[in-house]
C-alpha cells in the first residue's frame, strides 16, 4: 500500500467493499418487493407462534390407538421408495453411460443423456405423482412411477460423473487382453463403478423414503393418503401419532442408509 | 503347494456363499412380494403406460389463453417472491439455531434440543410442513413463506453447525488468549472464518427454495402449485404442460444463478 | 516373430508421431527402445496391437497383417501380445487372482467370465505364475492393496498367462524406484528368457536398457534413427537419438515435455469404447 495511507487500515478495497454494498442493497430491494407483492400482514406473521402453538395443544395427546390401522400404509411407504428406486436405478444405469463423455457412442447419445436427466431432475417428485396419478390411477403403483421416474436423473447423474472419473488404463489393460466388448465393461469398468452404483441407490432409496411419505397426497398411495384424511377432518391427534411415525421411519432410514453406504465403502 | 491348485473362488463380501446367495434370493422373493402386495399386474402397468402415451399426446402443444397465461406468471413471481422472503426470514431464525447446534461452542444440552429441531425440521417433507401450517394460518402465502422458512431450518444450520465444528481451534484461541470473552471469542475468532460458507449455504437454500415454492401449493400454501393442481384437476393438459415448462425454465434460472452466486463467493 | 513395416500414426490434431517405422524382432529376444519423452514409443508399442489406431504402414505378428483384422480377429490377435504398461494397468477393486485372469478374457465365454467360472487349466497356470512372480497366497489381496512393485508383478503375470507370441512393455519401470525397477526388470527378462517370448521394451533410462537389452533401438521424433547392440551405443549413438545428431548441450527440453504431454493425452483419449 502507498505511504500515505498508514493511518488507515481497510478490510476489504474500495471496488470489493462497492460491490459488496450493491449486493447487499439489491437484496434488500428484491426482499422488498417479495414483501409489497406477497401482501403480507406483518402482524398476522408475528402471531404465528401462539397460532402454532395452540395446533400442537389440540394434537396432544397422540391418538395412539390409531397405531395399528398405520402399519400397513407404513410398509407400503418404504415399499413405494425400495420399488421407486429400483426401477430408477435399472433405467438410470444405461443413461449413465450415454451421459458420460468417456463412455457416450457420439455427440446424439450425451445429449439425450444429459436431457433424460435434466428432464427427470426438473419435475418434482410429487407433480410426476400428479401425472402418474392420472396414468395408473389412484395408489401404490402410481407412487412407485412416480419415485422411479423423479430417482432416474438423480442416480444417472451421480453415476454418470462416477464413469468418468474412472482410470481408463485400467480398461485399456483388459482391452489389451484381446477381451471382447462386453468383457471390458465387466472386467475393466463395472468394478470400478460398482461401489459407487451401491452407494448411490441407497443413498436416493432414503430420499424416495420421505418422498414416499407425501406422494398419498395427490392419491399415490403410502401414509400421506392417511395423513392427508386426518387433516381434513381436523383428527389432530390422529395427525400428531402419524407426524411421529413418519419421523422415526425418515430418521431410521436415514441412519440405516448412512451406515450401509459407509460398508460399501 | 499353491501351485497345485485347480480351482479359485473369489472371496466374497458376505460371510460366506451360502448367506451371499440367501440374501441375492430373499431380495427378489421380498421384491416380488411386494409388488404383489400393490396388486401390480402387467396388464395394468402395460394400460397406464398407454394411457401415459395418450396424455402426453394431449399435453402437446403447450397452450395457454391469455388469462390462464397471466394468472400463470403471476403466480409464478408469486412462489419466487416466497422463496426469496423465506430464504431471508429462513437464514435469520436458522443462524442461532446453528450456533446452539455446533458441539464445539456449546454445552450437550443445548446441543442435543437443537440437533433434534434440526432432525425434526429436515426429515418432514416440506408438503407436511406446509398442509400443516394451512390449517394453521389459513390457505395462501403466509403458510407458504413459514414451510420454507421452517425446512430451511433444517438445512441450513445444519450445514453451518458442521462448519462451525470444522473451524480453526487456532483462532478462537487467540482472541481468547488477548483476554476476549465468550462473545468476543464467536465475534472475531469463529464468524470471520465461516461467513463465506453462510453466504454459499444461503444462496444454495434459495435455489431449493425456489424447487419447493412451485410445489407447496398443491396444498394451499401459495404460488404455481395451486394452479398446476386446478389444471390437472379440469383435465386442462396443454395448460398443464405450459405451467411445467414455466416451472422448469424457473427452476433452472434459479439454479444457475446460485450456481454462479456462489462459484463467486467462495 | 513381429515386424512393423513403415507404421505411421498421425493424430486428428495433426501431429505426426511415427513417421514409418520399420522394425522387426524375432527369436527370444529383448529388445529396448530407448528415445527422448514425445518420441513416440508410448504410440509405437500402442499401435502395434491397435489400442491406437496406426494410419499407415503394417504389423506383422508371424503371417499375419494386424491392421487388416476386422475386430473380432483383432481380438484374436491381441491374445497373442502381452503388454505391460507403466501406471501398472490393473482394476484396483479386482482381487489379484481376477486381474491375473483377465488375461485369459479372450478365451472364455462371456457366461463364465461373469461367474468368474475359468478353466481349471487357467487356474493352475495362474497360481502358477503367481509363485513364479513371487506373489504366492496374494490371489485373494485387492490390487489396490499392493505396492507398486507387486503391482507391476501382477501386470508382468496377466501378460504371461496369455502365452503370448510376445511381450510389449511400455516404461515398466517410471512409477517405480530404482531398487524395485531393477527387480521387476530381472523378473520381466528371467520370465521370458524361461518361455522363450521376444520382448519390446520402451524404456527412456539407457543404463537399465544397457543392463538388460539385447538389441537397442532409438527412436526420435517419430523416427528409428540407431539400431545395433548393446556395446555400439557410444556417446555419438546417444547423440544421434537424442540430440538429433548434434552434439548441443541443453536443447529445448521443455518443448519435449510438453509433446510428451500431447502424446500422453491422444493416447487417453483413444482408450475408452471402440474395438
């Protein structure tokens, strides 16, 4: 710095510390028009507490009795999300390896890949159970589509990044066996993706688990159906008993997802 | 002597053989019961795929009226609006719940009760939170706006707790060491090395703040969601398709704002 | 017996890394082709079993033209090359005894490759030479769990089980340490002295090729420019490969690198998918 400036001392220069004020002026503009158009009442949000608060009184105690009629839709949650997911991962595993540079027949083939994935990605689990609703009709089968379809890009991205980043000398040593196409795949680049394929499944199952939970509430089957009932006809109790079976399914699986992954390894 | 041997199995990553192939059985026996327990028939796969043909067939072209368009952008900026307003209301009640749930700055109390609101907030999907929170406030944005900022919760100070444990022990032993206090300690010694990384999280939070703002209304609370369910429900298709594209192009301005926002910051 | 005739490869960019190269080995013997980095070695030795595709000339293992070979008997011949490379090669996550296998990839059946179901006459000669590379009771390690110098052992078994009609080696020794270069070098020579198959070694550190070649060849830029003994390689012969004939101190080494770099990187690029 010249010598001039001793007597100062500035965290950031003048053009950081310009931007930085601009960014921070052109949010709380943006957050101001969120606000004028959103038409909140500020008062209506500060009673929120006390409104949520006098919801939980009328949910407590849980309807515990109600356990029984909510094994089965249960099950079926996690069925939807184990189906959901297998169906993704069998169709996801081919797009992985059009979506991958290293692995693509031509320039045709990557582009649908990456399309089939974004496409998949962008559509939300529960409007693709929206329109599976209207395919299969209401229930379990419409639920398991519906995960499976939203899964595919997921797992055919994560994958597809996996086979590119694998040592192509290790192909190239098994090519120059004499093996024949398919052999390479088995022997040079399967291995080197399969834990990754493992991880990858179980990890997108624990996210179908909690999708699961809520694809009842466009008619797909599982505990929302159950759920969505009890609240519409205010059984706030019955609502509470099936919140806390739904958190201990969304957290088991979570754990048991995490420890199998960290096997894999 | 090895080199006598005539036969080799690779070893396997189960106890033995037999529980390998006990496990690769029950998986498709468990499998095939459960699709048989849905009451999935081929016959009634192989008609729903057809008639997802059929509808796609009448979802194209997307078309829209005029009033159906406008109504469509307005509720459009209406979830974007939410998003933003969530993400900054999110981000302000998550920051203390992050600094409660950082094991290195406080006592396990705290940070248990913390780590469970944490745990609570991120394992109920945001559709749950938000019919709840309809009943609660009423149908419309108000709903919308706290779902958001509750889920942000969960994984904001999630991330910025583990961020907090990750932090350099070095410098908040300095300030401490100049005879700072507690807050003194988390003001110089802790804030300067993560507001990056906040900043990262915050703008990240949007992004999938913005995917769920589309979404929530399905159940009342506000933005492109109620119309997309009234257009499926009138078996308006082509209006359906046009709201999907628009939800999409949405999704993805978003995304690669934040992807860029945040290639800048850290 | 192998013989290339006037080989060429020319890469898509334009770079021309074998500009005809004639060369020919026969019996048991050892050949080294010693060259500067970005000579082109790396691109002979790929060419001659078609990992890379030549763009001229011919390769003749015995009577047959490789280049003519349509795919399937491509295949077919490269059964009878064994190539060892020089970042080892190996599938990381395959046990030792898979890897050693994989050499036999060629021979079984696709079915039987997927249950890992080999010929018992395979599994034997794989022991076999496990014992004779000095890895005996290793088959069931992951090749991730070996040193560099097992690794290179592994490399050296799976090309051997192909009983190949010949060895190509490709800078064995660059990932390794001088100790264990030595080692794996006395190996790869003891090995195929014993079942009499003529080896191809690039190699760019003359004093190991002194120590275990019978017949030096240099390349340079893309050209064979010396051929003869080990006892003919005089300080003019290293001049003449490595200097391009004159005898300057410190030519643009830096250049060299970077061409070394390119040829490294056309060769990845040719590896994935195709024959």
């Amino acid at each position: 710095m010249a010598t001039g400036s001793l007597q100062e001392w500035q965290r950031y220069d003048r053009r950081t510390r310009i931007g930085r004020y601009l960014m921070i002026l052109a949010s709380l503009i943006i957050l101001a028009i969120s606000w004028v158009s959103l038409e909140l009442d500020f008062g209506y949000l500060l009673s929120a507490p006390a409104n949520l608060a006098d919801l939980f009184v009328r949910m407590y105690p849980p309807d515990w009795g109600y356990t029984t009629t909510i094994v089965d839709p249960m099950i079926q949650t996690i069925n939807i999300a184990i189906v959901g997911t297998i169906v993704a991962v069998i169709i996801a595993f081919p797009v992985a390896f059009l979506s991958a540079k290293n692995t693509t027949p031509n320039k045709a083939t990557y582009v649908l890949g990456k399309f089939i994935i974004s496409f998949s990605r962008s559509v939300n689990g529960i409007i693709w159970g929206l329109i599976t609703v209207i395919m299969f009709g209401p229930g379990a089968l419409a639920g398991m589509v519906a995960v499976g379809l939203r899964a595919i890009g997921f797992v055919a991205k994560l994958l597809g990044e996996e086979i590119e980043e694998i040592a192509t000398g290790s192909v190239e040593g098994v090519r120059a066996t004499g093996a024949g196409t398919f052999l390479v795949f088995l022997y040079g680049i399967f291995p080197q993706i399969k834990p990754a394929l493992v991880g990858i499944s179980i990890y997108r199952w624990d996210i179908n688990v909690r999708i699961s939970t809520v694809i009842g509430f466009v008619g797909a089957g599982g505990i929302g159906v159950h759920l969505f009932e009890a609240i519409e006809t205010f059984a706030w109790r019955t609502v509470l008993l099936i919140l806390i079976a739904i958190l201990g399914v969304v957290i088991v699986s979570e754990a048991l997802s995490a420890y199998l992954r960290a096997k894999v390894r | 002597m090895a080199a006598d041997q005539q036969t080799w199995r690779r070893p396997t990553a189960f106890y033995n053989r037999t529980v390998k192939w006990l496990f690769y059985i029950g998986s498709v026996l468990f499998v095939g019961l459960l699709l048989s327990r849905t009451g999935v028939s081929p016959g009634r796969f192989w008609q729903g795929i057809l008639f997802g043909i059929d509808l796609v067939g009448q979802m194209v072209p997307p078309t829209a009226t005029e009033t159906q368009f406008n109504r469509m952008m307005e509720m459009l900026g209406e979830s974007v609006a939410m998003s933003m307003l969530a993400t900054v209301l999110g981000v302000l009640i998550s920051i203390p719940f992050g600094f409660l749930a950082a094991e290195n700055l406080v006592p396990k109390p705290v940070y248990y009760l913390n780590r469970s609101i944490i745990m609570v907030s991120r394992s109920l999907h945001s559709l749950i939170v938000a019919i709840i929170f309809v009943k609660a406030f009423g149908l419309g944005v108000v709903a919308g706006v706290l779902t958001l900022s509750f889920k942000t919760i969960g994984y904001w100070s999630k991330l910025f707790a583990e961020d907090l444990e990750d932090i350099d022990r070095g410098q908040m032993e300095a300030i401490e060491a100049t005879g700072g206090s507690r807050l003194h300690t988390i003001v110089y010694g802790v804030v300067p090395q993560v507001i990056p990384r906040a900043i990262g999280l915050t703008v990240y939070r949007w992004d999938i703040n913005i995917r769920q703002s589309t979404i929530i209304g399905i159940v009342g609370a506000g933005g492109i969601g109620t119309v997309i369910l009234a257009a499926f429900d009138k078996y308006q298709y082509q209006y359906a398709s046009t709201i999907l594209l628009a939800i999409v192009a949405v999704v993805m301005v978003g995304e690669a704002i934040s992807a860029i926002t945040r290639r800048r910051v850290e | 017996m192998l013989r290339t005739d006037n080989l060429q490869k020319t890469y898509e960019s334009g770079d021309e890394a074998l500009k005809g190269v004639s060369l020919s080995i026969e019996g048991s013997e050892i050949v080294s082709m010693i060259g500067p980095s970005g000579a082109g070695k790396s691109t002979f030795i790929r060419c001659i079993n078609r990992l890379v595709e030549p763009t001229g000339g011919e390769v003749y293992l015995d009577e047959t033209e490789l280049r003519a070979l349509g795919k399937r008997d491509l295949r077919k011949a490269r059964r009878d090359i064994g190539m060892i490379f020089q970042e080892f090669n190996l599938v990381e996550r395959l046990t030792v005894m898979e890897n050693v296998l994989s050499g036999r990839l060629g021979y079984v059946s696709t079915w039987r490759a997927f249950r890992r179901n080999f010929p018992s006459e395979d599994i034997q000669r794989a022991y076999e030479i496990l014992e004779r590379v000095g890895l005996e009771d290793m088959e069931n390690k992951r090749a991730d769990e070996l040193s560099g110098g097992q690794r290179q052992r592994v490399g050296i078994a799976r090309a051997v089980i192909q009983q190949p009609k010949i060895l190509l080696v490709d800078e064995p020794t660059s990932s390794l340490d001088p100790e264990t270069s030595h080692k794996v070098l006395d190996l790869l020579t003891t090995v195929a002295k014993e079942d009499d198959i003529p080896v191809l070694i690039n190699i760019h550190e003359v004093e190991l090729a002194l120590d275990y070649a019978d017949r030096i060849v240099g390349l340079s830029d893309g050209e064979l420019v010396w051929e003869g003994g080990t006892d003919e390689l005089d300080e003019h012969a290293r001049d003449i490969i490595y200097r391009g004939g004159e005898s300057r101190e410190g030519t643009g080494s830096a250049i060299e690198e970077e061409e070394a770099a390119e040829d490294r990187q056309e060769i990845d690029r040719q590896v994935p998918g195709g024959g």
